[in-house]
C-alpha cells in the first residue's frame, strides 16, 4: 500500500465492473507482439497518445469539476509519457476494482489510478517501481468517540468501519480481527462520507492522503482524521506503495516508463509533480523501494 492501498481484485468485482472474466484473466496480444516487448510503446508514440484507467478516486486519479482527468497518477503520467514521446494521455474511467481486467482485457494500456503494489496483483500485471509510499488513517466523528486508532480498535469498540470496493483496508480490518459484519463496502469516497455522516458506520479507513483529500471538501463539518499509522500483519508492516500497472507482455512500454520515473526521481522532479495533491517529502519512495521489492512480500 508489503500490502497495498486495493486488495486483489475478486471474481464478483469483476464480473460487476462489466469486465467478463475470459477478458481479465487472458492477454489478446499476439505472439510477435509478445517476442517484442509488447508493441504498446511503438505505438503509443506512433499514436501521439496513450489509454490510461483510473477509478475517480481523488487525490490519485479523477476528472475535475471542468471534465479534465487530473491528480497524483495522471498527472505524473502526463509528464513521463510527453518526455518518451507520447504527448496526450487518455483517460478511461472504471470502478477500482475492475482495473486489472480492464487493463488485461486492453481497454487502456496503463492503470494510473495509485494503486497499491502487492504480491497477488503482481501475479496479473507488471508494476512500474514506487512513486510514492502511503499509511493509514481513519476518518471519525470530533473527538473520536470510540478512541479509535488502528485496525483492531474496531473489534474492540464493536465500531463499523466503512472501506472502498477492492481496498486493502476491509482486508487489513478482517485479518485483524474485525468481524466481517462490521466491515461495509463502498465503492467511492462520497458513498462512504454520506455512511459515516448518517451514522451508519464510525468511521472510514483509507490512506492518510485519500481521507485529508476527503475532509478538505468538508470544511467545517464535525470530522478528523486519526495519526497515521502503518498496520502489522503477522509481524510485518504493511506499507503501501503505489505504482503504474502495465499488461505483462508490454515490457518496452515498462522499462520506457521506469527509466524516466528513475531519472525524476534523481533529479529531484517527482516531488513538484505530486504534491498539490497533498503528497510530502514523506511520502516519497526510498531509493530501495522497487516493484520487486513490494512484489515479494
């Protein structure tokens, strides 16, 4: 988020994404395609232009009040793909939890969207390495009523906890000992906002960044936003990183994509890039922090 800020995406997700499981589960690249690296890079830039999949979750990847697809993904996107030779970048929008099959089924040829690195996505897709790393936080009433702090706070308070479809956070909440019925499902952050407003959960469990994003459009109404935090699962920490996915067989779109991030990366150009969209010297990666690494855990 090693675990991630979306949970591996399961079979009714999919199939409720309108992305048929024939279509996620196979690539329909060609086997030339395939001995070349893909083919995705040449023809992106033959194109001038390149599909990226985003699940309008802010402050990852959304379209703005005037349409524009903008935020932390697209934005650093724009700028990586325009210095390898692809100018305009596509936004194609799909429920989180159908991004994998969307991007496997070739509807986009990138998932720019935040999505976490974890080693059960990593067995569908190529992840570019880390553009940034992320903890935890709940979003709760004033004063935090029930004394909320971490995961296993909610089985404690006997609290309900309100999640986004496909997130890693209803699994870090299950495996840590929440009761299932205490978990709600949403499938965007407003859903979940107006839940916690109506009282129907106690609070909502995202990322530090996703939730600050969230209560900026709430100015003055009666919420806040606990410490971070990173969750341990079985003795490990389970820090999020985010990255770009990539279809398997596109390993020449990849390695174009991670050169130029590494090369941001050095010259100190990643950080300017990302943080209007709340993102700080913090949470930027550390130099070992690849997709192999997050992959492995």
């Amino acid at each position: 988020m090693t675990s991630s800020r979306r949970d591996f995406l399961r079979a009714g997700v999919l199939l409720g994404a309108g992305v048929s499981l024939a279509a996620a589960g196979c690539s329909t690249t060609d086997p030339e395609q395939e001995r070349q690296g893909g083919g995705s890079l040449e023809k992106a830039r033959q194109d001038g232009k390149i599909k990226v999949g985003f699940a309008n979750e802010a402050p990852y990847g959304y379209t703005d009040s005037s349409g524009r697809l903008t935020g932390e993904a697209p934005e650093l996107a724009r700028a990586i793909f325009k210095e390898i030779g692809i100018p305009e970048v596509e936004g194609v929008q799909v429920a989180f939890g159908g991004l994998i099959g969307g991007l496997n089924a070739r509807r986009f040829d990138v998932i720019a969207a935040g999505m976490f690195i974890t080693k059960e996505r990593c067995a569908s897709v190529a992840f570019s390495d880390p553009d940034y790393v992320a903890k935890n936080a709940f979003m709760v009433p004033k004063g935090n009523p029930k004394n909320i702090t971490k995961f296993e706070d909610l089985a404690r308070a006997k609290a309900d906890v309100g999640v986004l479809t496909g997130a890693v956070e209803g699994r870090f909440a299950e495996e840590l000992g929440v009761p299932k019925g205490q978990i709600k499902t949403f499938e965007d952050q407003p859903s979940a906002y107006e839940a916690l407003k109506a009282e129907r959960i106690d609070a909502i469990a995202l990322t530090r960044i996703s939730l600050a994003d969230l209560l900026s459009k709430h100015k003055g109404e009666p919420y806040e936003l606990t410490q971070p935090f990173t969750p341990v699962i079985d003795g490990k920490e389970q820090l999020g990183a985010g990255g770009f996915a990539f279809r398997k067989a596109d390993t020449d779109l990849l390695k174009a994509f991670n050169d130029k991030l590494a090369e941001f990366k050095r010259q100190n150009k990643l950080l300017p890039i990302i943080q209007p969209f709340g993102f700080t010297q913090a949470e930027l990666p550390a130099a070992d922090d690849t997709a192999a690494k997050f992959c492995a855990v």
